[in-house]
C-alpha cells in the first residue's frame, strides 16, 4: 500500500534526495521548503511551523504515515537555531497527531556528527528548556565568535539529545511511533559547497570530519537510511540516533560510548 510522507527541506540537498527516492518507489510524498514545494513555509518562524501544520492537514486529508524533517540550515546565525532545533521539534510535534491513523507511523530527523564538536553549553541548556527567546539571544552574543561552528554544533547536539529524551515517551513510543534520527558527516550538498570547493577546503573539513570508509558521501546516502527509519520495516528501533558518516563517530569517540 502506497504511504504518505511528509519531507522537508525537499527543495534541495538530503531533502531532495529523500523525496526524490521516495516517490521513485511510488510513495506520495508532500514536500515542504521555502520554495519549490508543495508547502512554502519558513520553518524559523512560529507562524511558519503553524502554517506546515495546518497545509500538511489540508493537503494529506488528515492522515500520514510518516515525518521526514531534514530541513536546516549551517550558517552561524539565530536563524540556524530557528529551524534547526525549534523548526524541527514544530515539525515532528505539530505533525504527530497526523500519524495516528497510520497502521505503520513513522518519524525520523536529522542530526548530525557535528554534534560530537564543541558546543555552547548555555546554548545547548536554553534549547533543552525549549526557551527560544532565550536561545536566539545566546546565539546573537556568540554568531561572531571566531572559534566558529559553536552555534551549528549546539543545535545538533540539542536536538539528537531531544531524540533520546522523547522517543521512549508515552506520546511517541506508547503510541507506537519509532522516532530516530540520523546523523551524517560530510555530504556533498549545496550547503557543503562553499567548504568542498578548493582542495585546501576539503582537507580542513577531512581534519574536522574524519571519514575513513568512502570519504564526503552524495546526498542520496543518508537519503536510503531516512527512507528505511521513515518505512513499515524499521519497527523497533527507539530514540536511536544512526551515524552515517563515514567513520567519523568511531574515529573520535572510539569505545568511550560504551
């Protein structure tokens, strides 16, 4: 039976790729972004998260059977804590009652190994407290650090922390609903291109982000993980938060996980 899918960033990058895979398989799968999309909203805003909600309902007819949410952003800016840990915990929460009339609901998000790299704890601690006015103050006093990356970093590590926080939840979990998220390394995207660009760029970015199995992965990688987190199969994993980076994750923590 054909599934519903709710994708955003869809416009370009892992977006695109997930719901370019996706709907290849026959899969319906309604796009969200800024533009080139069937619902063009801004994510860092609140009237934006409420208006995905409400376009997704109208759109789906009231049911989904599955949340994608890859929208975000890599700029060291407020804006970049707007979608990528507020914007995506509206997306995953304002769309979760949707997924009650699936047989098989699914919701997956996306980290990212920068989560590893230093972050602003007192960033990391507003977001936790879903304090928002709180958290673009924090990240308007650091944006121009020039250590750099803090804000980025602070996001993905807010919200892979959240991913484990709710996924064995009674709203996600007791109502059988897997929530994951995946957390990449270096992808070749519009938003890497700036980085990947001159050779001197490329081996800062290999120093940061060790990738020994394949080196800078196409989008389309991450885009099969999503898609399988997102489908009827993956029917217990909870709160995981999947690397698939290349070998970033065991380069730098080794065993210290365990």
């Amino acid at each position: 039976m054909t599934r519903t899918y709710v994708v955003t960033g869809a416009a370009s990058g892992i977006g695109k790729a997930t719901a370019e895979l996706l709907t290849s398989r026959g899969e319906t799968v309604i796009g969200v972004d800024l533009h080139d999309a069937d619902v063009t909203v801004d994510l860092n805003s609140p009237e934006g998260r409420d208006e995905l909600v409400t376009e997704v309902a109208r759109i789906s007819g009231g049911t989904i059977d599955g949340v994608l949410a890859i929208a975000g952003l890599a700029a060291e800016s407020c804006a970049t804590v707007g979608v990528n840990y507020f914007g995506m915990i509206a997306t995953l929460e304002g769309l979760r009652p949707l997924l009650a009339g699936s047989p098989a609901p699914r919701a997956v998000g996306v980290a990212s190994m920068a989560s590893l790299h230093p972050v602003d704890t007192e960033l990391v601690d507003d977001m936790r407290e879903m304090d928002e006015p709180a958290a673009l103050l924090r990240a308007s006093e650091i944006e121009s650090d020039v250590t750099g990356g803090r804000i980025y970093a602070s996001t993905k590590r807010a919200f892979a922390q959240w991913i484990r926080r709710t996924a064995p939840t009674d709203d996600w979990a007791g109502a059988g609903i897997p929530l994951n998220a995946i957390a990449p390394g270096v992808i070749i995207t519009p938003m890497t291109a700036g980085l990947l660009a001159t050779e001197e760029g490329r081996e800062q970015t290999r120093a940061g982000v060790p990738m020994p199995l394949g080196g800078f992965a196409d989008a389309i990688v991450p885009a099969r993980l999503l898609a399988w987190l997102a489908g009827e199969e993956n029917s217990h994993l909870c709160g995981q938060v999947v690397f698939v980076d290349g070998g970033s994750d065991a380069v730098i923590r080794g065993d210290s996980t365990w």
